[in-house]
C-alpha cells in the first residue's frame, strides 16, 4: 500500500489528502496547530476547506520529519515559499516529489520545478489542471494533468494517485504543464475584473482566447508544446478558472473591478496566487521579449492602476490581424 505525504493544508492540500487516503494513509503537514488539532479531531479543516468531512485515513502534522516514511509526498504550499518549505523538510532524496503550486518565482523567474531541481535530488512530476479544490474533495468527478520528465515515474505516479473520480492525464511536457498553470491564475484575475467592472460576457470570452495566445506565446518561448497548452493543465484550466468565483483569483479580479482596495482583497489566509505570479511573469516575458499586454495590465491594477484607465488602455491598442 502506498503512503502519501501532503505539505500544506490550504484548501487544494486538503482536498488531495481527503481524495488519495482513498488509495493509502496520508500524512497532512499544516504550518498552522489549530488547522492541525481540527482536522484529527473534528475530521475537518474550518479554515480552508469548511463543511466538508476528511476521510479517517488522513493524519495531520506540524512536523516535517514525518513526512520522512512517505512513498510519495506532494508539495501543495505557495509558490513563493516552495523554496524555503523545501530547504527545511529533509525529504529523503530517492522519495518522488510532485508539485502542485501554480506560479513563478519572483527573483529568480524558475517555475516550480526549476526551484525544485536547484535544491533536492530528488525525482519531480507536476500536478496541473482545472480542478476546484471543494468539488474533489465531494468527489466530484476531475481530469488533470500529471507531468514528469521520467514516462515510467510518472506511469507509477498516476497508478498509485488515481481514483474512479480524480482521472490523472500523463505528460511529459512538465514546462507547458508548469505554465499553464501559472499564468490561468494572472488571466483569471483579469476576468473577474471584466466581471467586476460590468463589461459582459463578450468581453470575458474575448478575453479568455486572446489570455489563451499570450499563454502559447509565453510558453512555446519557454519551452512548452502547443498542444500541452491547448491540454487539461492551459485551456482548461484556464476556462474553469476565468468561469467561476470558486476561483480565488477570480474573485480577487471582480474585487478589482468593483473597486476594492488590493490590500483588503489579500488579506485573510486563502492565496490568490495569481496576485504574486502577475509581475513576475511580466518581468519574465519582458525577458523573453514576449508581448503579454492583458497580463501586463492585470500588473498594473495589482500595483494600484486605475481599473477604467487599465480597460481603455488595452481597447485603445492598434488594431492588427489574429
């Protein structure tokens, strides 16, 4: 039987315990005790990922050093403390990591599995795909991504993580995976604004398939294929993202166009990880000499630009072939 490890117990850390203790016991890292104390005693964890109820299979730990006896351990905490999470866990090197933060780092510009590489050994696969944590964990039925550069890790990945109900899709195009990810979150920003500010359906739909090629520009630029991007862990994520205030980071974008103030719209424990990716990954397309201007514009509402103006802007820009 295998056993998991789950590092970080925000909503999706939560929802992939509750779905793989169906496959194997899961050991459920929380920074935060009371997170830990509720969820082995009550069954359920109020902060993240309230009224739904946690299988018996799922044990919760504010120690690391339990994660150590895991066959498999997923690292679910956010993008930009991937780093720090990992240089003190002591994970043993031959255990496979999988990576479920979606973001870039900011410094560095590395995707996940970039940072990663730079401090463990150890074999790395990549969780991606449209996938709202409350509907796994009901065991509503999910199709995502599973991305490894290794094809036989990743067949023994998906085998030992898949549920009738939580279908893992295997690839071996971990770049495209990885941005796919990172930049649905910055384009379901700019959808909520599009909702919050009132500009219809027309607009979100324009939106979502101009966001799409900026997508496929990045990451054909970086790496990725195509038709990765045109996958579960690009369009589709981006579709269910940019669709639904289920979405943190669509719900941030309606506060934004509703306008709410960005520092109210952060606070609270939940991370909208689109907020820390935005300017890094125009900093990194700037690199890359890759024009994203929706994402650009979503930069620039997080650094306090006005929403009308951000809107004008992109509507005022040359008109040109498709």
């Amino acid at each position: 039987m295998t056993t998991f490890g789950v590092i970080g117990a925000g909503a999706w850390g939560t929802a992939l315990a509750s779905t793989l203790a169906g496959n194997g016991p899961v050991t459920l890292w929380a920074r935060e005790a009371d997170v830990v104390s509720a969820i082995n005693m009550s069954r359920e964890n109020p902060v993240f990922l309230p009224g739904i109820m946690l299988p018996a299979g799922i044990t919760a730990t504010t120690n690391l050093a339990d994660m150590a006896g895991c066959d498999i351990i997923l690292l679910v905490v956010p993008a930009q403390h991937l780093r720090a999470v990992l240089a003190s866990a002591a994970i043993p090197s031959t255990t496979p990591l999988v990576l479920c933060a979606k973001g870039i780092e900011a410094g560095s510009h590395e995707l996940m599995v970039e940072v990663a590489r730079s401090l463990v050994p150890n074999p790395i696969a990549i969780l991606s795909g449209p996938s709202f944590a409350a509907e796994v964990a009901r065991g509503l039925p999910c199709a995502i991504t599973l991305a490894c550069f290794d094809t036989a890790l990743g067949e023994r990945l998906v085998a030992a993580m898949a549920r009738p109900t939580f279908r893992l899709y295997q690839s071996d195009d971990v770049v495209g995976a990885e941005i796919g990810g990172a930049v649905k979150n910055v384009l379901a920003i700019a959808c909520g604004v599009v909702e919050g500010a009132g500009l219809g359906l027309n607009a979100r739909a324009a939106l979502i398939a101009r966001g799409f090629a900026e997508m496929t520009r990045f990451g054909i630029a970086r790496g990725a294929r195509a038709e990765t991007l045109a996958g579960l862990s690009g369009l589709g994520d981006l579709v269910l993202t940019c669709s639904s205030e289920n979405s943190r980071n669509f719900r941030l974008g309606v506060g934004l166009g509703r306008g709410r103030a960005i520092a109210e719209l952060l606070a609270g424990p939940a991370v909208a990880e689109g907020a820390a990716t935005a300017p890094v990954l125009v900093e990194a397309a700037h690199a890359a000499n890759v024009e994203m201007p929706i994402c650009v514009g979503v930069a620039a509402l997080l650094a306090g630009a006005p929403v009308r103006e951000t809107i004008g802007a992109l509507l005022a820009r040359p008109l040109k072939a498709e």
